[in-house]
C-alpha cells in the first residue's frame, strides 16, 4: 500500500511540509471529523440537525499549519476542530 501511495513521487519528499505524511494527516483528520459529525447527526436523530456545508479551520502540527474542512449543522459549526 506505501509503494502505491509514493508511486510516481520521490521518497525523500515524503516528510517534507505538504508531502505525503501531511497528506495523510490531513485526509485522516478530516475523515474523522466527518464521522463524528456522522455520529453527532444520528444521536439527534429528529432534532432538527442536519448538515449544512463546511467550515475552515487552521490546526497546528509538527510539521507547521494546516487548512481542515470541518463539517458544520444548520445550528452551529463543529467546534472540535
């Protein structure tokens, strides 16, 4: 699975800011939030949430900032992120 992930990309780029292992983070971090925002929708379950789009949201790592997609409701934006 790591050989297809760095197929076409130069292995040393992989730790750099904005390489593979920010990629991942990132897709990781934002997987997370959608499930749960996934989780939190299916507890109200009738209560008048839904989603309603996404937000943005600055996190520091170790390897400097990063931009997340952070899912919101129609009352108010996921504030964990």
């Amino acid at each position: 699975m790591l050989d297809q992930l760095l197929s076409g990309a130069d292995a040393s780029t992989a730790f750099d800011q904005g390489g593979l292992q920010d990629q991942l983070k990132k897709a990781l971090a934002e997987q997370a939030l959608n499930a749960e925002m996934d989780h939190h929708l299916a507890a109200e379950a009738g209560a008048g949430s839904s989603r309603n789009g996404y937000g943005r949201k600055s996190v520091v790592t170790d390897t400097g900032r990063m931009a997340l997609r952070c899912p919101q409701t129609g009352r108010r934006a996921l504030t964990r992120c």
